[in-house]
C-alpha cells in the first residue's frame, strides 16, 4: 500500500523521532543537574569548618546561657545605679525645664509675630539653650551612671546577653519591616515587563524582587546590629580582650541566623526554578 503523506509518520520515523525527544529531554535534565550541582557547596575542609561555625553560632543565639553570674553585691549594687538613673530626680527637673522653655519659644515664635513677640524671641531663645545644655549634661551623667551600673555585673552575664539578643531580633525585624514595605511599593507601583511574556516569567520577577528585598533588608539590619553591637561593648566598659571575643561570637550568632533565612530563601528559590525550568525543557521538547 503506497504511503500517504498527509497521514501519520510511519511507525520507524516515530521511533525515531522519540528515541532523539528522550536524547534532547535527558541531555537539557543533565545540564539542569549540573547547573544546580554547581552552586551546591562541595564537602570538604571549608564547608566543614563553615557548617560547624554556623552550628555554633545558632546555638550562641538560642541556647547558650551566660558563662558569668554576678554576686549578689554586684547584682545589688547594679539595680541600685539603675534606679538612680531611671528615677533621677535632677534628670526629671531639667527635662521638665526644657520642655516648659521649648512651648514658651512656640508661643512667640510664630508665623507671623507681633512687634512684642518678635522682641521676647531672643530672650527664650537664650533660656532654652541654657536648658538645653542642662538637659544634655545630666544625660550624660545618667548614661555614665547606666553604663557603672552594666559594667558592675559584666557583659558576659545574663544581663548583658539578654540585651545583645534583643539587639539583635529589634534589627532582624527591623530588616524584614523594612523589606515588607519595599515590596509593598514595588507591588504598588510595579516592577515592570512585557505585556507578552509568559506568567511564570513574571512570577519569577516578582519572586526574585522579593528576595531581594529580603536581601537588602537583613543586610542593612546586619550591619546596623554590629555597629549596636559595639557601643554596647563600650556601654559595659569591657576589655579588649573580653570586647572582642565578645564581638566575635554575638556577630556570629547574628550572621548564622540571617545567613539561614537568606539561604533558605534562595535554597527554595532555586529548587522551585530548576522545577519550571525542567517542565518548560520538556513541553518545548513535547
């Protein structure tokens, strides 16, 4: 029976034909496997050292406890500068004097002043200066008073560690607010593209304007934390010893947790787009 063109492939041509599709379908897999195999780290000495510096760390963050237990005298002598500096009498009057010389320029300093007003404008102006400047002279004094009182029980008591853990979770959610509200504006304003292009093209913008917000966000946050992270070293008055080792292991606890986000946020990026990328391969093949 002569063959018709216009019907389907001969049974040989279709053997073919799907035996080069499954040779191009596995060949694009393996290039795919490869490509994500490549930004997988490889075992060996520094992704060793690099997962036990990232257990550690975590564990700094959650579980450790403080190494240091102040005596009853320092933890006594502590809680008696702190309620000095909270309930400073001489700190209250001066902040009531700046306030009071502060509404007393507002009444005066107006718009559109009269000839009297203009004229008592300089005198307040000089007396809430010298508020001011008592103001700021007995917050030196309290902070001086807070900062014997930190330094009494040490930075590697509980007190100190709680405090550099509330640093840092203040700043990490600090860093995902403020990536939250980027991605509100991006999504208010759009992030741009082709009317033509495909949906999983442009959910994989977003996806990854998303990421990089995060990105920005507990960067910055990190950042931020470390630079926290030293006045409270000085706030305790410890050595420099102590100060760095300090340092060291709050910094990181701080970067193994942003680490773990950042990472597992890409991890999950990656993975969902070797998923589209291997379907897409296969239903251009198809």
């Amino acid at each position: 029976m002569e063959y018709d063109r216009r019907s389907s492939s001969p049974p040989q041509y279709r053997g073919e034909a799907d035996r080069r599709i499954n040779e191009r379908r596995a060949r694009h897999n393996d290039e795919l496997t490869a490509a994500v195999n490549r930004l997988i780290p490889r075992p060996g000495p520094k992704s060793f050292g690099f997962l036990v510096w990232w257990v550690l760390g975590l564990y700094a963050l959650f579980m450790a406890g403080a190494p240091y237990r102040p005596s009853v005298e320092e933890e006594q002598r502590y809680a008696e500068l702190m309620n000095q500096a909270v309930f400073s009498e001489d700190m209250r009057m001066a902040e009531q004097q700046l306030l009071g010389a502060q509404r007393a320029l507002d009444e005066v300093n107006l718009w559109f002043p009269s000839s009297s007003q203009r004229a008592m404008i300089p005198e307040r102006k000089d007396r809430l200066a010298r508020a001011r400047a008592i103001f700021d002279a007995e917050t030196r004094a309290r902070n001086e008073m807070i900062s014997e009182a930190k330094s009494t029980v040490g930075i590697w008591s509980s007190y100190g560690v709680d405090e550099v853990r509330k640093r840092f979770w203040d700043a990490y959610q600090w860093g995902k607010d403020f990536a939250k509200r980027m991605t509100f504006w991006d999504v208010m304003f759009g992030i741009g593209g082709r009317r033509d292009e495909e949906a999983w093209v442009s959910l994989m913008r977003w996806v990854g304007q998303i990421m990089m917000n995060f990105t920005v966000g507990l960067g910055y946050a990190l950042f931020s934390f470390c630079f926290s992270l030293v006045g409270m070293i000085w706030e305790y008055k410890t050595s420099l010893a102590s100060g760095v080792a300090f340092f060291v292991v709050a910094m990181s606890g701080a970067t193994a947790m942003v680490s773990l986000f950042i990472g597992g946020m890409y991890g999950t990026a990656v993975g969902g787009v070797f998923v589209l990328a291997k379907q897409a391969q296969n239903a251009r093949l198809e």
